[in-house]
C-alpha cells in the first residue's frame, strides 16, 4: 500500500526549517480558519474559482505569504510576486505587460506584493486600471493598518482581511508537524517548550526558527540552557505607526477604567517595546487633565513629578515614579467635567464673537474711563457678609450659561455643593435686586 504523499515540501534539508514546512494546500495553513475555512470569505472565493483584489493584514509569521502563493494554485492563476521594498514603477509596467499577454491567451494572473504600504500613493495609484479590468488579482500584504497606508482609491477596490496572530494551539500544531518532519522529538522539556511558544509571539516563522536552533541541543533543554542558546525576541511594536497608538490606547483607557492592573501591563508593554518614556509622561499629563481634572486636583501634580523625575534619573530608575503615577491615575476619581466645561466655553465663545465684559468688572486706570462707568458697583467678594457677592460676570446681552458640570465623585463632591450653595445666594441677590427695584419704580411712581 503506497503511502500518502506528504502535506510538505522535504526535498531538500538544507532549506530553512520554515520554508520546508511551507503548507501545501489552504487547509493545513494554520490560525486562519476564519478566513479560510470552507464556509469562510476566502474559502468560498477559492471554492467558487472566483479570487478578488484584497489586502491581507496581519503580523510577521502569521501566513500572509504562504496563504497568496496557495490561492493562485487553487485558482490555477499564475503567480507574480514582487516586494515593495525592492521594486518600483517599472518592475510593476513589466508585470501589468506579462498580464496583459497572459490575459489574452486566457490565463489569469495573481500579483502578489509584500509590504504592499512601503509604495508611495503614486505608485498604488499604477495598479487601479488593472485591478479594474481584471487584468491581475491583487494580493497585498501589510503588517500596517490599510486605513492609514494605502489610498482610498486601492482600497475602494480590495477587500481587507485581517490576519491572526498565531494562537498556542496554532503554534503548537507547528511545533508537532517540525517533529514530524524532522523525526525526532523536540528536546525541549514542558518549562522550555512553554517558553518557546511565548517568545514567539503568535510569530510561526520565528517560532520554527527556534525549533531548528535548537533540535541539535542535547535533551532535555530547560528554561535556563533554552536561554543560553536562543536570543529573546524584541517585542513587536513599531514606535512610529499603529502598534504605538494602539498601546497608548490601551494604557489610557485601562486608567480612564480604574484597572491599575491593566494599566501597568500596558506600561510595561510599551517600555519593553523601546517607547520613550517620556512620550508616556506627557500622555499621562494629559490624561491627568482631561480625565481626572478636579475630581483630584493633586492628580496633574502626580504626573508632572513623575515627567520630572524621569527626567532626572533617566532608564531605568525613573521609569518607577511613571508607573507611580499611572498607578495613581488609575486609582483616582475620574471626571471630565473640565474637559467637557472648557469646550462647552470655546463653544460658546465662537458663537457670542466680541462681546464686552461688563463695565462693572472693568478696571478704571484714567477718569475717563471712570466717567464712562468702568467698575462702577463692583462689589469686592471677600468683603461681603457671605464671601460672594452674586454680581454677573458675563456679557451685557448674554444670558448666564453653565459650562462646568461637576461629578459627584472626589474632590468635585464638595465643588458641587458650594456651587448650589452659591446658585442659592446668586437666586436670592437676584430677588432681592428685583425687589429694590420694584419698590424704586413704585415710589417713583407715588412721586
């Protein structure tokens, strides 16, 4: 009885581990079932023979490459891969050229381009009329959002899947199949091979990688002798695009959410990541003002310590009074009662233009100005019986607004009530004013 043919290229051991166990066919591509699993977006285009333009969004390892390259064989497309790093407008020309005659000779073609957002708008732009008429398939690949990196236009035209990060289960489907192919077990015992899979981080290429550094150690590997032979792997973050804004996304949120825990996972994320600290101070400073605000004044004094501090100690003593002052952020009554009340004001400042304050608050330096009722009646607060006068402080013509909104947590538990307390004087001045007035008219009129 013949045996099954293998699911893997294995002619050839001096291949790289990982390109040897390049999948075969879209069903042993692992991960990615949700997009490739038969009743799944690109399972069924490959069932129904009928491919469309797409970009394909996701981390090293996780099978962008392998997965293009497959699509055309099922699809019986001929299969056209270029790199963006290293081509430019005329390697494209000489492809759309090929796909052109190949297309009148009834052959379809699949270009495949990897780091498909490192070509400028101009050269995206070279690929519309041809993915328009169907004279290629295009399969970009991206480790970068598509909404920020490629055109609209491309964009309009392509489908975006995106990609998993390799799970455990899917990382240890790989490590059991390089067993296989290898024919031997892996000499990594539990500790280690745990810690393989974790410092792969849902990468299967870096995984395999590891595994062929280390078949040849003899068994069993531990934690320790692991160490000693693999370098750690830098974290995936990338300073200037996505990966940063989404950690400092996290690292906000989880404070806005009082989850101090979270909160210095993030940190941490993004200090091994090669983040400069002091980008984390100056969010955390601003987080200090918008979502705190008065609910704990002392809050934007926390921060601006810890900015100060790191810029004293520098790496790594002074990433310890940053993580303080996450801690206490996180830990803080929230509220964005200044955030909501500043904008609430520029809101209304837009609207109401060059209005003047009234002349009652004017200061008068020249008797000119005195003569013209600048600061006439003013009342000085702290001199009154109640430390508040009750006077108005806006615009002539300009009915009394309220911005600032008080929570009832922390520190604006007690600005809320002196606010009423000083809403109840301001109504009984008010009455009392329209009193004196009301009894001057009348006995003007007695007169």
């Amino acid at each position: 009885m013949n045996e099954p043919p293998s699911l893997f290229e294995v002619d050839d051991a001096s291949r790289p581990l990982a390109d040897r166990l390049r999948p075969r066919t879209l069903a042993d591509v692992v991960g990615q079932d949700h997009l490739l699993a038969e009743d799944a977006p690109i399972g069924r285009m490959v069932a129904a023979q009928r491919l469309v333009s797409m970009v394909l969004w996701g981390p090293p390892g996780c099978g962008k490459t392998t997965i293009a390259r497959l699509l055309a064989e099922q699809t019986n497309l001929a299969f056209e891969p270029l790199s963006a790093t290293f081509s430019g407008v005329a390697d494209l020309r000489k492809v759309f050229q090929v796909a052109q005659r190949r297309r009148e000779l009834g052959q379809g073609t699949l270009l495949f381009v990897d780091e498909i957002h490192r070509f400028n708008r101009a050269q995206q732009d070279s690929f519309l009329p041809y993915v328009e008429d169907g004279t290629i398939v295009l399969v970009g690949a991206t480790t970068e959002n598509p909404s920020f990196e490629l055109n609209g236009a491309l964009l309009s035209r392509c489908q975006v899947f995106v990609l998993n990060r390799l799970d455990t289960a899917a990382l240890g489907t790989l490590v059991g199949r390089a067993e296989t192919l290898l024919g031997a077990p892996s000499p990594l015992d539990d500790d280690a091979r745990r810690a393989v899979l974790a410092m792969a981080d849902g990468d299967g290429r870096y995984l395999l990688n590891m595994i062929e550094q280390v078949q040849t150690l003899p068994a069993p590997v531990d934690s320790a002798a692991l160490a000693a032979a693999v370098q750690k792997r830098a974290p995936l973050y990338d300073k200037a695009q996505e990966g940063h804004y989404n950690l400092i996304s996290a690292l906000h949120k989880s404070m806005r959410g009082s989850d101090p825990d979270a909160a210095l996972y993030w940190l941490a994320r993004m200090l091994d990541g090669g983040e400069d600290p002091l980008f984390i101070a100056r969010r955390i400073t601003r987080f200090a003002t918008e979502d705190i605000g008065m609910a704990d004044p002392g809050a934007v004094q926390q921060a601006l310590a810890a900015w100060d501090v790191y810029e004293r100690l520098g790496s790594p003593e002074g990433e310890l009074a940053i993580a303080q002052a996450v801690l206490y952020l996180a830990t803080a009554p929230k509220s964005i009662g200044v955030y909501r009340g500043f904008n609430k004001a520029h809101a209304a400042a837009r609207r109401t233009g060059s209005l003047m304050p009234p002349a009652h608050i004017l200061n008068a330096p020249t008797q000119l100005m005195k003569d013209l009722g600048y600061g006439k009646g003013y009342q000085y607060d702290p001199d009154t019986d109640t430390g508040f006068s009750g006077a108005n402080y806006f615009p002539e013509g300009m009915p009394r607004e309220t911005f600032y909104e008080p929570t009832t947590g922390g520190y604006e538990r007690a600005i809320t009530e002196r606010l009423r307390h000083w809403a109840q004087l301001r109504s009984d001045h008010e009455a009392a004013n329209d009193s004196t007035t009301a009894d001057d008219s009348t006995a003007a009129d007695d007169v």
